[in-house]
C-alpha cells in the first residue's frame, strides 16, 4: 500500500482517479503494470466514531442534502485497529447521509450498484474517508478487475489465429485437412490473370486487388 498526497489544491483526486479509470476502461489500453487498486481520498481524521461521523457531515452535505434523487452504500475496511466497531462507523456514516432521516425520501441505500460509494478506510489510527462515483461500474476502482476481461477476451482472440491443423498421415499416405484441399483447388492469382486476360468476353464480376 502506498500513500501519494496532492499538493496542488487546484487538483481533486476523485475527479482525478475517475478520470483515469473511465479512460482505461474505454480506451482498453493499461499503462500500469503493477498498480492493482487506485482510491481517492477526500479527508482524513482520527480514526474514532466522533471525528468520522464530523467529517462525515462535511463530505457528504453539499452532494446528498437536497431533493435529487441518489443512491449510495457504504465500503468500510479496517487495518490494525481494533478500537473501531464496523457497525458503529456504518450506522453513524448513513445517519449523516440522510441527515437523520431527513433526505430519506432521495437518498436511498443501494447496495448492488450505488451512484456513490463512501469509503471509510482505516489504518490503525488514521481514518481515510472517500465518496466515489461509479464503484460498481469501475469495478470497485480495482485496476485488474477493470481490465482482467478484456485483456482476457484478446489474449483468446490472439490465440485463435494461431491455431494450425497439421496433415495426418494414415497408412503412409497424408490426409490433407479441408483447409489444405481449399487452398490446392484455389487457382493462383497468375492463372485468374491468364484466364481474363485471353477470354474474348470480359468476366460478369471482377476484382482486381493489388498486394
């Protein structure tokens, strides 16, 4: 796990990393090797109850306290600590987001496919906080999940143009396979030139193609 901090405050990194994986997974093109997962971190805090729940409001109150309607989950992961209860941090995270109860009639849970995940990733002492558009359809912000299918689909279409029936011999004389008999009984380009160039009537269709 590695911990990169934007300097420039002019740089959002949800708005960053979005924009990164929407290009990987439209273009079809991966640029990393080793890079598995890529989260956005929007705050930080202590890693307790109080402190979450206040950065929590911060986060979440310009884009979910109004009559849109959303849906969100919450993702929460703990790293040595044991300070934290998991349902504590998730009760008190969902409160926000509907300010109790408040927007319960536009913001709903969804938990298959959200508009917007709130990650609450703890390590140790440090609560990293996040909201994220398109989890599900970015594969959870999970690089080699993102690009495992396609990558797959064109090693196997790679593979198949590889793919040669040899003759088999059967009692000492080669079986020639329907691609080979194909090919034999297919005249050569100098013999379909021949055969047009002394017909006296021209071919009904024709094409001439140069290689």
């Amino acid at each position: 796990m590695m911990f990169i901090a934007v300097r420039d405050q002019a740089i959002n990194p949800t708005t960053l990393v979005h924009k990164v994986l929407t290009s990987l997974k439209d273009n079809r093109q991966r640029r990393t090797r080793f890079t598995q997962k890529i989260q956005p971190v929007a705050h930080t805090c202590y890693a307790s109850v109080e402190d979450i729940t206040k950065v929590a409001q911060t986060m979440l109150e310009g884009v979910f306290h109004n009559d849109t309607p959303k849906t969100f989950s919450i993702v929460y992961k703990a790293r040595n600590n044991n300070s934290l209860n998991r349902d504590d941090v998730i009760k008190a995270v969902a409160t926000v987001a509907t300010d109790n109860d408040k927007w319960k009639d536009s913001v709903k849970v969804h938990l298959d496919n959200p508009e917007w995940a709130i990650t609450v990733d703890v390590f140790q002492s440090i609560a990293f906080l996040g909201l994220l558009p398109d989890f599900v359809l970015l594969a959870k912000y999970n690089v080699d999940n993102l690009t495992s299918e396609w990558m797959k689909k064109d090693e196997e279409k790679e593979g198949e143009g590889e793919n040669v029936v040899a003759p088999v011999e059967e009692g000492g004389e080669n079986v020639k396979s329907p691609t080979a008999e194909k090919e034999e009984n297919t005249p050569s380009q100098e013999e379909v030139t021949e055969k047009i160039t002394t017909s006296t009537d021209p071919p009904s269709n024709a094409v001439l193609s140069e290689s």
